[in-house]
C-alpha cells in the first residue's frame, strides 16, 4: 500500500494528449459513464431527477435527486463529487414509513488513460470514496470505495459501445459488489441522440440484472438535457424508473 501513491503519480506523469471536447460529454442519460475526462479547468454539472417504484403495493416508491460535479485539474485527470437526495415513501397506509435525507456522498477522481487505437479502447479509471455518517435515515457505518474500469468504442455512423466494470462496497458490510454495464449509443436526428443499456450486479450470490433507453437533446455545445427510463424483473419483484436531467459546463475560465 505505501507504494500506492508513487504508482498513481507515475501514471499521471505520462497522459499529455487533450481531453477537452468541443461538445460536453457527459455521464448522462444511462448509467455507463465515458473514459474521457472533462478537460483542463472545465466545471460540469450533471443533475438529474429519479423515480423510483415497484409492480409490488407494499415495496417503497423513491424520488432521488442527483448531483455529479466534475472539475478538469488536467487534461487527464479530474476531480469529482457526487450528492444524492432521496425521498422515500413504503406506501403502505397502516404502516407507511418516509425516508429522507443525503442518500450517497462521494468524492473521488477519474483519469482517462489511453484513446482509441482502431479496436483497442480508449480506456479510463474512476474511484469515489462514499462517506459515512451523512444522514440518519440512509446511514453508512464506514468509508466506502467504488472503483470502475472504463473501456469504450466509438464506432462507425457516430455511434459508440461503452463498458464498465465495477467494484463497490456499501459502508455497512465486507461483502464486495460487482457491477457490469453494457452500453450503446447512436445518433438519431440532428441534434437528438439514443442509447440502449444493459446492466447488472452480483453480491453474496444473488444477480440482477436491468435493461434502459432514452435520449438526449444538445441544446447546444455546453447544455445538454435528457430523459431515459429502465425495467427490471429479479426474484419475483419487478421494478422500473424514469429520470429526466441537464448538464452543463463552464469553460469561460479555460486555459488555452
């Protein structure tokens, strides 16, 4: 573990290429996010609204929502934080139970590591640390790293595959989560894009699995707003969600 530092230091030291992009690229709509950072000295907001519920009558319904700032430190590597509010009701009248408060607290880094060579990735590395002791309602005893290896295709026609594969911990156990997402996008019209996802985690065993789509609309380089919905069916329960949002970003301040 001491070695750790000098090891992330000696990989920074060797990224030199440019990240910034003419249009924002955000991780918003779906759940996969990209390899490329954001861009020396470039602000972005991603932000969004959540619901959440079951075909089930006594399972809760879930408003969540969420908040991801990103900051470029260089073209490479970028700062990140992400903050999530949730309101959660259970339903049921005789005995309904509300639920409120921080439900995720996170900061952490992403560092692209390498573009696209004809079909090898461009591949990139995020790691958050999830904070504990935030809210009462939605508590974590302990401090929790998420860490995602990212790896994406662009494609011919403007279209693009995403992967991510991720290990996560709760905060309140040492049982690890894997996570996989499989995500494909692809131009629709002018300044309309779509994407079609698959994604799923496995912990102590038990696996689910989800499928989303939606789409989002470039309002132009720096905005973008979208609205995409999923579905579910795992050990008997199905559930589903929609969430519309915007991200936006600041550049006046960018170095040239």
């Amino acid at each position: 573990m001491k070695y750790l530092p000098t090891f992330f230091l000696l990989i920074l030291s060797n990224f030199c290429f440019g990240q910034f992009n003419e249009t924002i690229r955000t991780g918003r709509p779906g759940q996969a996010i990209g390899a490329f950072t954001v861009g020396k000295n470039v602000l972005q907001f991603q932000q969004g609204l959540d619901y959440y519920s079951t075909a089930e009558t006594n399972l809760p319904e879930r408003f969540i929502f969420n908040n991801v700032v990103r900051y470029g430190i260089s073209e490479t590597v970028e700062l990140s934080a992400l903050v999530d509010y949730q309101y959660e009701d259970s339903g049921v009248d005789t005995a309904a139970t509300t639920l409120k408060g921080i439900s995720n607290l996170h900061f952490g880094f992403r560092v692209h590591l390498n573009d696209q060579k004809e079909w090898l990735p461009a591949t990139g590395f995020q790691m958050r640390l999830k904070m504990p002791d935030v809210s009462e309602d939605f508590e974590a005893n302990h401090l929790a790293p998420a860490m995602v290896f990212i790896a994406n295709w662009s494609l011919p026609k403007n279209m693009s595959l995403a992967t991510n594969w991720i290990l996560s911990y709760n905060g309140n156990d040492p049982n690890p989560t894997g996570k996989y997402i499989v995500n494909f996008g692809f131009p629709i019209y002018n300044k309309f894009s779509g994407f079609v996802e698959n994604y799923g985690h496995v912990n102590q065993s038990v696996f689910q699995t989800r499928f989303d789509g939606g789409f989002a609309y470039l309002v132009n380089n720096n905005v973008s707003v979208d609205l995409f919905g999923g579905y579910g069916h795992n050990q008997n329960v199905t559930d589903y969600f929609v969430s519309t949002g915007i991200s936006w970003r600041i550049i006046s301040f960018k170095k040239n």
